[in-house]
C-alpha cells in the first residue's frame, strides 16, 4: 500500500500547529516508588506487585533516584533550564487501571523548563522547543475481551506496569507538518536512547507518542481549536494520522463548520481518526500537591554532575565523525543511527581497519546481515573484535572482497576466528604472479570469442574473463593482478 500525503499543499491558505506529548518510560532498575522491579513484562499478570504500587491505603511513596537522575539527564540532553525546586502532584481521575485513584505526577513546578531539540527535515534546519519534561508513574494496563472496550463482553486488568517511571517530554506547537512531527520523535526516540533512559519501542508502547494538532488560516496569530490524536504505535502511524487529521480539520472549517476540543484515536484498519471522548480540561483532573512525597531540591553540583557524564549526543558524534573520517554528512548519519553503531564505527578504525573500509562494510554487508538475522553486530557471531580481524585480512592483501564477504556472513551466523579459518581452509588470496599467468592463458584459449569481443572494443567481456579466472582459481585470486594480467595478455 502507497502512503499518500493528504496534508496542506504548498497553496493551502491553512497552517498547521502541532505539538507532541511524549511518553517516555526509564530503564530504571525499580519502579517509581517501590522496590518492584521495573521490567514489568517478565513477571505473570499482577505478579510485579506490591502494596505501594497495587495503590492500597496508608502505603507511604518512596521516590525513585536513579528515576530522578534519568529525567534531569533527559533535561539536559534537551538544553532545558533545571529549577532548583521541583515537587510532586496528584492528578486525580478514574479508571480501572489506577486503583488509587489519582497518578504522581507533576503539574505546575516540574523537573525542567524551556530547551529544544533541533533536526532536519526535508533538508532544513528545523527547532521544536521542549516545554518541559517531567516525572510521573504509569499506570496498570486492560485487556478487553475481544480487544475493543465497547464490544467487550469482560475486562482484565494487570498492574504489573503501574508505578513503572514514566517521563513526559511536552513539545511547543512549534512543529507545521507531520514531516516535521515524525522528523522530531524520530531524533527525540534516538536521543533518548543514546542516553541510556528508553528502549525506544513505540509498537510495546514503552515509547509513547500523542499528537496535539490544530489549523489556523495563515496570518493569524490565535491559535484554532486543539484536537489531541492518541493510538499512534509507529512512526508510519504518527505520519498518517497528523496528516489525515490536518486535512479533516481543514474540511470541516472549509465547509463552514466548527471544530470541537476532542481526543480522537487512530484507528490503522479505517486510516482515521475517530472521536473517543471530549477533551478534560486541567481542572478536571483536581491536581494538588502530593502530601506523602517532600518536595525535591536539585542541588547544583548533582545538576552539574550529570551534565558531565552525558555522551557525546548523536548531532554532534555524527558532525565530528564527518569530520575525523572523511565521511559524507548522509554516511555520518547513517553510522551515528544509534549508539552502539557508532561505538562500533569507533572501534574498527582504532584497531586499524581505514576508515573508507570500516563506513563501506558497517553499511553495506553487516546492516544486511543484521537485518537478515535480527541479529546487530555487537550480539552477532562476529563481533566488533571479529569483523576487525576479517577486514585487516582484506586490507593487507591476505584475503580478496568475494572470500571476506563469505567468511563474514559464516561468521556472522556462527562465530570463529577469521585469521584460523582462512589458515585452515586455505583461503589466502593467490597473487602468486607466475601461477596465474597460468590460468589466465587458459582462460584465454578456451574464451575466444570474450578475447575477439575484447579486442574489438567492447569493455565488459573482460568482465567475463576475470569472472571465468576467478572461477579457476576457486575465488581466491587478487582482482587486480587478474585484471592487469589479463590486459598484458591480450594486448600482446
Ligand atoms: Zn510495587
């Protein structure tokens, strides 16, 4: 199926405004506030409980460090103000999956203020401001019979994910199209994972994306009405759903009617979104301080530590790798995709594969071989250590292309040593001059016609009699000896 773009045309006499509101849960080892651990999905349903986290009455809230530390990580990484005072709120509504009736979080004073994130998109430079990011829990999770609340003729409700740190990262309705929306939680997601906070799954929904979007005709400064758009799980969806949902706010003001204040979930099976309930507003929820939690002081010198141990973040890694390496803006992009990719990158030029050799083969063979087995390098047979070793093989001659590339896919799959393997099967490259002069004079008796074709002009029948040498010499033969052996030959 074709994605098509029904959003505004460079004509449209209507912008959009959009917004995101991230959700983002944190690798911490323990829930928020309880010692359950955070890994929710390993246990049976309500088998990750506790009295805290299952909300029974006079549990006292113990507050989560490392949880702390992850979001003003978070902050910083987003170039956001930390105020030195933050405290904790009770947003209090129903529903099954939060039995204590309200959820942690933070309202009027949160963990940070006022940063950015900056990407490119359809190759401009592009700034969303962060309003602020702060720290909440999550809650349980239902499943509904028959996956649909309406039809649902029971539900089930498993609390193993309540209380699992949840941080919120709310954007400025700075972002205009769902190029520029996707475009953002794409390097958000891979920001997020580059400091060690999230795993980035938005299809688990550990990583979550709800969209606020509004239009307003160009030249006007008021904002139009608000709808906030939920269910997205992909980046497709994300893309889809903004866009079809600009398009329907565009008709019905083109056609004269009004847009209501609404939360509308896309549906992936209609490509549509459909009205769930009208929107709350802040009051509704009845925040109040949290009385069981102090209010916290972010001390400058922890503040101040934590800026120092952030790595060095994708935008810049992939500036410096262009940089350092020779390497094209688009390569340094793709070898900085994640953190470990680029660690990798790092580690074969330091054990002295070039650099060319190192950009070449991490995108060519290996990120098909990791497509192929699910399976990234770091995790696969070969290892970082390994594929070094198969490309200084190459790199100094002992070893041609066609040999590397079959032993790395062996390996890939299986591990092993390279330098033991090519020793063992005999697989160094012949360039032995005399002895593939030999089959190179071979090659031509038997291939006259290739040798006439040749002769006369047409450049790729030497093609084929390299193909045919290769071949005789059982794939090890050096490429380049064969080629110029072959045009002292015939030129003879
Ligand atoms: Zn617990």
């Amino acid at each position: 199926m074709t994605t098509q773009t029904v959003g505004l045309g460079v004509d449209s006499a209507y912008e959009a405004v959009i917004g995101l509101e991230v959700h983002a849960q944190l690798l911490t080892r323990s829930k928020m506030f309880c010692s359950c651990s955070a890994a929710y999905t390993n246990a049976p349903a309500n088998g990750n409980c506790c009295p805290v986290c299952l909300g029974m009455p006079g549990v006292l809230p113990v507050m989560n460090r490392q949880a702390v530390e992850m979001t003003v990580r978070t902050a910083l990484a987003l170039d956001c103000e930390i105020p030195a005072f933050t405290k904790f709120d009770r947003k209090n509504y129903f529903y099954p999956d939060l039995p204590k009736g309200y959820q942690i979080s933070q309202y009027d004073l949160p963990m940070s203020l006022r940063g950015h994130l900056d990407f490119t998109v359809n190759e401009e430079r592009a700034r969303c401001g962060i309003t602020r990011v702060h720290l909440e829990e999550d809650t349980g999770t239902m499943h509904h019979a028959g996956d649909v609340l309406q039809e649902a003729t029971s539900s089930l409700v498993d609390l193993n994910r309540s209380g699992v740190p949840l941080m919120e990262i709310v954007s400025e309705p700075d972002l205009r199209s769902a190029d520029a929306a996707r475009e953002y939680l794409v390097r958000l997601r891979q920001l997020l994972m580059y400091i060690g906070v999230n795993d980035g799954n938005l299809e688990q929904g550990s990583l979550r994306c709800d969209a606020n979007v509004s239009v307003r005709k160009f030249g006007v400064s008021e904002l139009g009405t608000k709808v906030e758009v939920k269910n997205m799980n992909s980046f497709r969806a994300v893309h889809r759903a903004i866009d079809f949902e600009i398009a329907r706010q565009v008709a019905v003001l083109e056609q004269g009617g009004a847009l209501l204040q609404e939360t509308r979930g896309w549906v992936e099976t209609r490509a549509a979104t459909v009205s769930q309930r009208s929107k709350e507003m802040a009051h509704d929820y009845r925040y109040f301080p949290e009385p069981d939690l102090p209010p916290l002081q972010l001390g400058r010198e922890l503040v101040e530590r934590i800026r120092s141990e952030l790595p060095e973040l994708p935008e810049a890694r992939a500036a410096r790798l262009a940089e350092q390496y020779g390497l094209s803006t688009y390569d340094a992009a793709l070898l900085t995709a994640s953190r470990e990719d680029a660690d990798a990158y790092e580690e074969l030029v330091d054990a002295g594969v070039s650099a060319k050799v190192a950009a070449n083969w991490q995108m060519g063979d290996v990120a098909a071989l990791a497509n192929q087995h699910h399976r990234s390098l770091v995790d696969s047979g070969v290892g970082v250590v390994g594929l070094a070793t198969l490309l200084r093989l190459l790199e100094d001659g002992t070893i041609n292309g066609p040999t590397a590339k079959e032993l790395l896919a062996e390996l890939y799959e299986h591990g092993g040593d390279a330098a033991l393997l090519v020793r063992e099967r005999g697989l160094g490259q012949v360039s032995d001059r005399a002895a593939l002069t030999v089959i190179v004079d071979e090659v031509i008796a038997a291939n006259a016609q290739a040798c006439e074709d040749f002769r006369g002009g047409k450049a790729q029948a030497l093609g084929r009699l390299v193909g045919q040498v290769m071949k005789a010499a059982g794939g090890r033969a050096e490429p380049a000896l064969v080629n110029s052996l072959l045009r002292e030959r015939l030129s003879a």
